[in-house]
C-alpha cells in the first residue's frame, strides 16, 4: 500500500497538552509521598494479616477497616495517574479509506464511539476564531448521528501550542476531502488546505496536496483564453468549480465539486472563435462520441469518465478523481526507482493498456506519460487523462497534441495506432528506470545510464522505442508476458 496519503495524523488539543505539562511539573512533588504511602500499605497489609489471622480481635477488625480504605487511596491515585498517562499520551488519528479513528480524549465529545465511519460524517467545516488569521480556525465535524466534535487548534496558539502542526493539518484535512464523500466539506477547508501546500511549495518541499492533485502540464497552444474563476457555477447549479490546476492554451483543468459534496476533475476546452465552421463541428462531434465510449469503460484502475456537456460554448470533461502522486512527481521526489518495483508497475500498466487495446472498437490512449499514470493510495497504478480532449484541439488546430519524448514517429504524423501506445510505455519505463526524459524520436537504452539494470529489462525498453512500429511487441497482451516473464527470472535468480 502506498505511504503517500498519511495513515496517522497527529493530534493534541492545547488543553490537554497544557493539563499534561502542569501533570508532569508535579509528579516530582507527587512521588515522593506515593511511595511513602506504599510502604505504609504494604506493612499495614502484613499488621492486618497477623491481627486478623493470627492474633483475632475487634481492634483487628477495626485496623483491617483502616488498611483497606488505605489500600484503595493508594489504588485510586495510580490508577489516575496512568489513566491520564494513556489519555495523554494518545495523540493519533488513526485514518482509512473507510473509517477515522479518533484520540481517547475526544471519546467523551463521541458518546465514546471513537471509531466512525466516513459514511457517518455529515459536514466537514471551518469555525473561524479570527477573520484576519485563518490558523487560528477550529475544525467542526458534525456526525449523522447528531454528535458535533470540535477539534480546537487556537486555544494557545499565542504559546505555539495547537492541536495539529502544518503538515499534520494538511494530512488531515486531504483525508477530509478525499474519504468523506457523503459529507459536506466546506469550500474553506478546501481553501485551507491548498494553502498549507502552497506553504510547502515556498520552502522547497513537495506538499501532500501537490503529491496527488497535479493532473496535467501545459500542452497546448498559446491563444488567448480566460479561464474559470473559483466558485463559478455550471450544469444548471450542480457543479462548483473550487480552484484550478492548470492551464494553457485552449484548455483548463479543474477541481469541482458535484452536487455539493464529491470532488471531481472537470476538463475544460474551448473551440477559438475564427476557426472554421465545419472543421468546429467535426470536432466537436468527435469529442462527444469519444468521451461516451470512454464513460461506457469499467476498470478499477482507469479513471472513470462521469459526464461530457457543452456550456457556453465550451466543451466539457467530468472525470473521477484519483488520489495519489504522479510517477512525475514519485521518480521526481524520490529518484530512478528498483527494477523490481518498475517490474510491477510496468505490468499493471500493460494490463490497463491490454484491456483499452481490447475494447470495440480499440482505444489508443495517445497519452501515456508519467503524468498521466498515478500511484494511487490502494498500492495500485492508474491511468489518468485520455486523448479525447488533446485529439479535439488537435482537429481544431490542426497539430499534435502530447508531450515531444513519448510521441511515436507514426503518431507525429498524424497516425497513431495501438502500437504508439507502446512506444510511450517504453519511453515511461525508460524514465522510471533512469529519472530522465527519453529523447524523442530515440531508441532507448537505459542501462547506459543505470549499469546494473538486467540486459531483459534493458532489451524490453529498447524494443519499445523502436522507431518502426514492426519492431515492437506486438500488442499489450504479449508485453505483458514479457514483463512478467522477466519478472520470474529476476526472482529465481
């Protein structure tokens, strides 16, 4: 499973933290007369022994009174002090795709149920504590089942003392946003938290936002084009468009929000207005057959397409939105990933592009690129981003649409077949392998660049890039069974 989307986030309400820091400054003080008073229980407990078992007597009776009353102060102070110790010492939120589990000391504010599922969740928001600082907001979840939980982050901030850190808050607001689809998760949240990423982009640091959200690059050509503003309301008041996250040329790219509640990515192109009227047409008809066929597909690692409209004169792409880092961002961040890994994942890809390959009639991705292939929190690839919207500017424009290196020569030509396809696997597997970009129009051998890669590997790769399209696989089924077959070799061996 992958450990991109925090499992744990940590968290401490300034009460508690500040009730555990006076708790600490006094066991010195409290100690000292605990132990003294364990040695008093202790002989007590042996007078008591000998007075009620060896010398009877009423006096016995009443000392075996005194003993036990003793005995059970003593009890009740140990057992405060570590009933606090474990209160305190639980700081986790404790998240699945599923289900949260919350700290014990917020089992009170709970009816004591800390486990909640996601579907439990009503609404997600902000109570804002000041209007000049937005840190200084408290989180309010509110449950179905009527319970309202505060999670307090400003009772000291003043003292740098809060109930998550910057990161940590991040973390828990994705999860918010990405696992609490039946709620209602204000757009301030939403706000919230892309403002902690861009926090983290100001400091030289990848943020968990960016991790997961950066969909596409700018492809397209320079016109002029005036994108979405935040908040724009499309599809008759059922789609909210939240923030963007790209943009360039002819098209934009979206986080929305369906029918208040679930996040989606909407695609946005738009059609200039002095291009020719039958060749806008053709376009557009292009683009609303293609996008039909892609929402009848049914795979649990493709993005699923939920709806394609036209407003205002532009052309609209509903998808579903896929949580997790790009291999961009992955290989970006971490560097050129183990044989073994890339293995793997380079199978889950050719089966994705089998089961395209196959339907009827075939889908030629047009695509495949490390930005369009997302390690998602489930362990698994998937394939964002099909070429429906890039072929449509391209008819428009009458230009190639994609990124230079994982072009295949008959695809620049205009005449992409199922076999460019592979051509862009290998140029991915390539940047996997190595963390560089294949030159185009290249045959590719990566281990000139990573010597210990397996000849196998290397040979795959290189036949991939083939700039003819007879020297590649001939179909994704059978580069599956080449990355599979290597892949037992390499374990045997």
């Amino acid at each position: 499973m992958s450990d991109q989307l925090a499992r744990v986030v940590k968290f401490k309400p300034a009460a508690l933290k500040m009730s555990f820091m006076v708790w600490t400054a006094t066991m010195p003080v409290l100690i000292t007369p605990l132990i003294f008073g364990s040695v008093l229980v202790v002989l007590a407990a042996l007078y008591v022994v000998y007075i009620t078992f060896l010398n009877p007597s009423i006096v016995g009776l009443e000392y075996l009174g005194y003993g036990a009353l003793l005995l059970l102060v003593f009890s009740f102070f140990i057992g405060l002090i570590l009933a606090t110790t474990a209160v305190a010492a639980d700081e986790q939120i404790h998240i699945s795709k599923d289900s949260i589990i919350f700290p014990l000391c917020l089992s009170p504010f709970l009816k004591f149920r800390r486990k909640r599922l996601w579907s439990e969740v009503a609404k997600v928001a902000l109570l804002k504590n000041s209007s000049i600082d937005i840190y200084r907001s408290d989180i309010v979840m509110i449950f179905k089942s009527g319970e309202l939980l505060k999670l307090e982050m400003s009772g000291f901030v003043d003292f740098g003392i809060d109930g998550f850190d910057n990161s940590e808050l991040e973390k828990f607001l994705l999860a918010c946003e990405v696992f609490a689809t039946d709620a209602d998760v204000g757009t301030d949240v939403v706000e919230l938290r892309d403002s902690l990423g861009n926090e983290s982009k100001d400091i030289g640091k990848i943020s968990y936002t960016e991790i997961w959200e950066q969909e596409l690059s700018n492809r397209f050509h320079a016109t002029v084009f005036v994108p979405l503003e935040p908040g724009t309301i499309l599809r008759s008041g059922t789609l909210k468009v939240i923030r963007q996250l790209a943009f360039g040329g002819l098209a934009a790219v979206y986080l929305a929000q369906k029918d208040g509640r679930e996040l989606v990515i909407l695609k946005e192109a738009v059609i200039p207005a002095d291009q020719d009227a039958k060749l806008k047409a053709k376009a557009i008809e292009m683009f609303s057959r293609e996008a039909k066929f892609l929402a009848l597909l049914d795979h649990p690692r493709v993005a699923k397409v939920l709806d394609h409209f036209l407003e205002q004169n532009r052309n609209y792409l509903l998808m579903e939105r896929i949580t997790g880092p790009t291999i961009r961002q992955l290989v970006d961040q971490k560097g050129p990933q183990p044989e073994r890994i890339v293995l793997q994942w380079c199978k889950e890809i050719a089966e994705i592009l089998n089961y395209l390959h196959q339907q009827n009639p075939p889908i030629i991705h047009r695509d495949l690129t490390p930005e369009n292939l997302i390690l998602s929190d489930d362990g698994y690839i998937h394939l964002i981003d099909f070429g429906a919207a890039n072929e449509f500017l391209g008819t428009v424009t009458g230009t190639v649409v994609g990124k230079q290196a994982f072009i295949a020569p008959e695809q620049f030509r205009g005449k992409a077949t199922l076999s460019s396809d592979l051509y862009a696997f290998g140029g991915t597997m390539y940047f996997m392998l190595t963390g560089k970009n294949p030159l185009a129009m290249s045959v590719l051998k990566p281990k000139a660049i990573v010597d210990t890669l397996s000849d196998e590997v290397d040979q795959l790769v290189t036949s991939c890039s083939c700039q003819d399209a007879t020297g590649r696989p001939e179909s994704a089924s059978i580069l599956f069974e080449k990355l599979d077959r290597i892949g037992k070799t390499a374990t045997v061996s």
